[in-house]
C-alpha cells in the first residue's frame, strides 16, 4: 500500500486505497528528496550505521573471544554483566545526562557511541557462542609459529567468524537504520538527524500530503532493503552455525 501510493496525487493518496494509481506522480519522489532534506539525512545514517556496527562489532568480537577462551571468574561475571543488556530497555534519561557530563549530547560522537554500546551485548552473546566452537589447538598451533594475541585474532580467528560477524554486522546495520528513539533524544539539530528524523520533521510539516509521506517512507526503507537481500544467505547460518558442537 505504501509503495503503491507514493506514485499518487495527493487526494488518491490520502484514500489509502490499494487501487493502481489514475496519473503516476512520479515527481513525488524528486520533491521528497528536495523538501525533506534525505539526501543529508541519507549521509548521516550511512555514518551512524557504518561506524557504530563496524566499532561495535569488532570489538564486541575481540571481547566474545577473551571471554570464550579464558573463562576466569572475572570473565564469566563480565560476560553475563554485558547480556544484562539484552533484558534492560535503554534508559535515555539517563544516557542523556551521561552524554551531556561529557559533552556529548547534540554531536555526531555521542549519537555514534550511544548505537555502539546498543549493538554489543547482542553481538557478544551471537560471537561468544561460535568461538566456542573453533578448537583451541589452532590457538596453539598459531603461537607455536610466533603469532602475538593480535595475528592471531585477525588472521586465524576473525576469518573463520566471518558468517557470524556478517550476520551481526547487517542485523546491527539495519537496526540502526531503522532506529528513531536514539536520534529523538540524543539530537535536536537537524543537521544531525538521521533519514528516519527526517522523515518525522517532514510528516510534522506535511500532514496532509501523504503522497509525499509515503514517498519518504519508501526512500527511507530501500537501503534497509537492499542491505537484507545482499546479506540474507549469511544470517541463518550465521545465527545458527555455533548452536550446534561437533
């Protein structure tokens, strides 16, 4: 319904009917892309989403490995303390005041850190589960031939996670993307706001024209979309690869 009324003029379009458009408006589109600003809000949810799932992921990696592979007390504690994450809904008023202590609050930085620290606990339950899978003598045999802690991360682990971290990597992209509460609350300059920002500021000033509403929906949806269909293969059997020990 959405995608067939965004090519409708403004009075078929606010019918929100399922009936092929009279005249296609194609011009619909170029005006959203003019009136709402996507084109920035575009470049800043590519910056948001690249860098927090690159960060997050990575990192979120190299501590699931630490915690796999030494599972001291003080491991096992920091490990069930980051999954407290996945069962705790975000407290913004809080996270606010953290940021603005550290003057953080309205920049690029804060909204950045804000979805990485969002991302890991997820990420570190999925990667954690994983490495426990990969034998331990494939550490060994890597420091037997000379790897430091960091060649062996990079070149012998991180290859063989590449499923797992593909899959957390387009699952933390899209949920970023598609996140409208972090970016409410952690900004109020409009040239910070992401494409979904962007959208609710151009659904505040054009109630009426939902030929244009749908329009920025669909514009908002297709790069979330197109991630899916490029990485779909990778998710089910990412998610699942370390379910199951040989």
């Amino acid at each position: 319904m959405v995608l067939i009324n965004s090519f409708k003029p403004k009075a078929e379009a606010s019918r929100m009917s399922l009936a092929l458009p009279t005249k296609w408006m194609f011009n619909n589109y170029t005006e959203v892309i003019e009136k709402g600003k996507l084109i920035q809000g575009f470049f800043n949810s590519l910056e948001y989403a690249a860098i927090a799932t690159l960060v997050g992921v990575i990192g979120a990696a190299m501590a699931a490995y630490v915690m796999s592979r030494r599972r001291t007390k003080l491991n096992n504690f920091l490990y069930y303390f980051v999954l407290c994450g996945l069962f705790f809904p975000v407290n913004y008023v809080t996270l606010v005041k953290v940021l603005s202590t550290f003057r953080l609050n309205d920049t690029r930085v804060g909204i950045i850190l804000a979805f990485t620290s969002a991302m890991i606990p997820f990420c570190v339950f999925t990667i954690y589960s994983f490495v426990s899978t990969v034998p331990v003598e494939l550490d060994e045999a890597a420091v037997i031939d000379g790897a430091g802690p960091v060649t062996l991360f990079f070149k012998i682990i991180m290859p063989m996670l590449k499923p797992t971290l593909v899959t957390c990597f387009i699952l933390q992209f899209m949920g970023v993307w598609s996140d409208f509460l972090t970016p409410l609350y952690l900004s109020s300059k409009s040239r910070l706001f992401p494409m979904t920002m962007a959208v609710y500021q151009f659904f505040g000033k054009n109630t009426n024209y939902w030929n244009y509403i749908f329009a920025d929906i669909v514009l908002t949806c297709i790069p979330v979309i197109i991630v899916y269909l490029l990485g779909q293969k990778y998710i089910i059997g990412g998610l699942t690869s370390g379910a199951v020990k040989e």
